[in-house]
C-alpha cells in the first residue's frame, strides 16, 4: 500500500473511532503557503530598482536584479497591493487559511502591504536579499519562531528555511517550516550533471535531517512551501541508496525511517487549477507536506486552492496563488 494509502486508512479510522464530544471540540484549519512573486515594499522598490544588479543578487547583497533577457521584478501600485490585500482578506474571513508561508516576501513590511489585518508576520529568514521566506499567522494563534534552517542555503545564493511552532509546549504543538528550494530542477533524477539539480539534491538531506528530528521527538509537522518540483512526478522516483545523495524529493522524505516519516501531500490527486487566467503552468510546484502524526489527528484532510482577486490581467499581482490543506476536526 502507498504511504498516501496508509495515511487515508489511519484517518478513515480515526474517523470510526473517536466520539461525537471530541469531534464537537474539533475544527477545520488550513496550513496555506503562497509565493508572492518578488513583494517589497514602494519604498524599498524605488531605493533598489535604481541600483539593480545585472547577475541575480547573492543572498547577502541586499539587490534586485535585471538581468538581460529576463524579466524583472514586478513594479506594482497601489491598485496592485490593494488587489493582493483583497486575496488575503478572502484566507482570513472565508477561513481559508490559519497560516500562510511566505516565498519572495522582503520580511513583515512587505509582507503588511499585503496581510494588513488580523495576521501576525514574523518568523523571516535572515538573508539580506529581498526574497526570504517567513510566515502569515491569524492573530490569536500562540507561536514561537525557532530560527532559520540555514543550511539549506547551499551555495550563498539559495534561501535558507523559516521554522515555527505552533501551541508551543502543548500536546497539540505543530511544527512548520517554510521552504524555498532551488529552482530549474522540475523534473527528472537529481544525480543529473546540471548545476540547480546539483543544489537542490544537496538541500533534500537537510530537510530529511529535520524531518527526522520531529518524528523522533514525537511533534507532528509539515513542511511547506515553494519546492520549484513536480512532486507527482518526483514521487515515482525511487529514492535511491545514499541518503546524502537522493534521486528523488519526495520518497528521501518519505521513507519510513525512522517509523512515522510519512508524509501526505496536499496536491495529491489534486487536478491542476489555473490561478489566473493566463496561467501557464500545468502542474503543482507549491505544496503542503503534512505528517503522519499530523494527518492522524484529523478526521479528514481536503485540498485548497484560492484564485487570486482581480486577476484580470490589469494588475502586477503574482505567478502563484495561494494552496494548502484543509485538516478536517483537528483535534484542539
């Protein structure tokens, strides 16, 4: 049987067995992740875009770049912001979202031309370069930053991870950690002689090194984020023998070693859903990876995806849209 398999099993069951005051007491909550596509603020917009760098910016240079024959970073307007800000509204009151990672967010102030009302933002990378990778939490939701994942900036030019616990020092703590992997390596093996496959194989042992030291602590978790992969493709890949040298993402992750690190995509058997009508993509590269100890506390889990407002065509608004997974009666 497949992990995702034995992961619907164990909430069908779950599902069986537990009574209708705990059912009652639980509720839905939503572990989002969206790419904002190069969000920062006017102010920092106006005093970089100047001074841009023709190479793309390590991550201690604080730059934007505008590189020949790529396109640059959105210049957005307040019209634009606004359009975003509408998106994010729609997470907070339709409760489509109780936490949001963050890609290509330039920390808290940029972040707040977006997230404006009822969120917390905190837990940013410390990285110089304008995009860092942070969290949107809903106000009331106790949480502790507990550093960077650091390592994951393999090279000085790739982005590290932002990690946070949420219901700190509880039964029902849960431990996120939002990521940003290397980009260009969509598909295929990793051990490929091409440099962003050679960076990301390099960040697939970190994350295993962290995803194991939740399962042996007993913490449930999920990672999420921006994984610039195909997973649905990455995950008919064997994993390969050498831990520190994978050939796929999702099976080094996923592999039952120890006991309980299982993960559960959000995507999984989820049809692609265009977030604008010009998007070209045709599949997933955001996702929400959510544990087995995580998935075991849920009655059921179900995929989100959020169009973005106003996406006409008229606005500077983002190449991603935000997704997530939906935890059925979590239990409190």
């Amino acid at each position: 049987m497949s992990a995702a398999g034995r992961l619907a099993g164990a909430v069908m069951l779950l599902a069986i067995v537990m009574t209708p005051t705990w059912a009652q007491a639980a509720r839905a909550f939503t572990l989002s992740t969206w790419n904002l596509e190069w969000l920062i603020s006017p102010e920092t917009d106006q005093q970089l875009r100047p001074a841009c760098q023709r190479m793309q910016p390590r991550s201690h240079e604080r730059a934007l770049p505008c590189t020949p024959g790529r396109a640059a970073p959105p210049k957005r307007t307040r019209e634009d912001f606004d359009a975003l800000a509408r998106t994010a509204g729609r997470l907070l009151q339709e409760q489509q979202a109780d936490v949001v990672a963050l890609q290509e967010v330039d920390g808290p102030e940029a972040a707040r031309q977006v997230f404006r009302q009822g969120w917390t933002l905190d837990c940013f990378v410390r990285r110089a370069h304008p995009q860092k990778v942070g969290f949107a939490i809903r106000q009331g939701i106790p949480y502790r930053c507990n550093g960077d994942l650091s390592a994951l900036d393999v090279d000085g030019s790739s982005r590290g991870g932002a990690d946070v616990s949420l219901w700190p020092g509880t039964p029902q703590e849960v431990r996120l950690l939002a990521v940003h992997l290397k980009s260009g390596c969509f598909d295929g093996q990793l051990d490929r002689a091409f440099g962003p496959c050679t960076r990301l194989r390099q960040q697939v042992p970190l994350l295993e090194q962290w995803m194991d030291a939740r399962v042996r602590e007993g913490v449930a978790f999920a990672i999420l984020g921006d994984f610039n992969r195909h997973l649905d493709k990455d995950s008919r890949l064997e994993a390969g023998a050498d831990e520190s040298a994978p050939l796929s993402l999702m099976n080094a992750l996923s592999d039952q070693h120890p006991r309980g690190a299982t993960l559960l995509r959000a995507t999984e058997g989820a049809p692609y859903v265009r977030c604008t009508p010009d998007d070209e993509h045709n599949r997933y590269i955001d996702d929400v990876l959510l544990s087995q100890a995580l998935v075991s506390r849920a009655r059921s889990t179900r995929f989100v995806r959020v169009p973005l407002v106003g996406a006409d065509g008229s606005r500077q608004l983002s190449d991603h849209c935000p997704l997530g997974a939906t935890l059925e009666g979590l239990a409190p």
